[in-house]
C-alpha cells in the first residue's frame, strides 16, 4: 500500500511540474482537475476543458476515473455526465501508464481519432459516420459555446449540472419566443 501511495505522490508531482494547470481538491493528492486545451488542427483546437481526475486507492492497478467537467461533443465521451469511454483508460490501463500519459497522449490522441463504434453519445457518433462535415460544425460550436476558459473556469463540483439548467432554460426560451411568433403570425 505504501508504493502505490508513493505512486500517487511521483505521478501527481509529475503533473503539478508540468506545463498542465493542476488545482487539487482539498489538497488531495486523490483528486483534482486539470485544464486540458483542445489539439490544434482538430475542430476541438482553441477548447478549453476542465478534467475532474479521481485515483482510486488501488492507482496505478486500478485506472483512474477521467471526466469533463464542461461540455464536449464527442461520441466518446457521454456529453450529459462527461465521462470518458477510452480503452487504455477503462480496460487496457497498465501500471506503466501515469496521469502524463493520459493528458499527453491518450485524450489528445481520442479528440484526433473518435471512435464511432464504441459510442457513448450516439448522436455524435450518427453525425460523424452520416455527415462528417456537420459534426466537425457541431463540436466547432459546442467549443464556442463551452468550452473557453471562462466556461472551464466556471465548472466546478456540481457546475456541470448549473451548466445544463441554463442550457435548458435557454432551450425553453427560445420555445416560449417561437410560440409568441406562431402566436403573431396567425392573428
């Protein structure tokens, strides 16, 4: 138990004298969020996400639990909850993997090439496969609308939930003005 305590401790050092901006939960080495930028020459180029990190006790035998705080359009990642559908993260993870690799090589590599097979979000992955120029348009939106620094910044614990009411009570709005419209257009 006292290696994998030490593991933790190298591989959350490793992260914190990176060039990655790391914010630890109550100074727990367990977890902590990390600001994660988009790759360039992808649609997710100019993103900026907040990345909620969980190492379970068991680290690095057991992988870490990996989510989006702000939202992403990705058929990989479950744009309600954020979480992370990767096989080297959720399946393939080795001891030899650290926190470097995933923020390095892993979610750059999933933003690259999504995986429309394995979809957590079936929308995305229907848009990729039937209409690839739609669905670049659509994630290059969602990058607008979520994923700046402010958005990232403004996520925290239970933001992600405030993030979605808005977006909800937006959506009725607009429902609330298009009824007013209909309502115009009869009389």
């Amino acid at each position: 138990m006292a290696s994998q305590k030490r593991r933790i401790e190298t591989d959350v050092m490793k992260m914190l004298m990176s060039d990655h901006e790391v914010h630890l939960v109550n100074d727990n080495l367990n977890e902590f969020y990390v600001r994660f930028y988009g790759p360039e020459e992808t649609p997710f180029a100019g993103g900026v996400w907040k990345i909620h990190v969980e190492l379970p006790e068991q680290y690095p035998y057991k992988s870490p639990s990996i989510g989006f705080m702000n939202k992403i359009f990705h058929p990989n990642i479950d744009e309600l909850s954020g979480s992370v559908c990767l096989d080297v993260i959720n399946q393939t993870w080795s001891p030899m993997f650290d926190m470097i690799n995933i923020f390095e090589t892993f979610l750059p590599q999933l933003l690259r090439y999504p995986n429309p097979s394995d979809p957590l979000n079936g929308e995305a992955a229907a848009l990729l496969m039937r209409e690839p120029k739609n669905y670049e348009a659509k994630v290059k939106e969602y990058v607008q609308r979520f994923a700046t620094k402010e958005a990232a910044d403004a996520v925290g614990g239970g933001e992600r939930k405030a993030q979605e009411e808005d977006d909800e009570e937006d959506a009725e709005m607009s429902d609330v003005g298009s009824l007013d419209d209909d309502n115009q257009m009869e009389q």
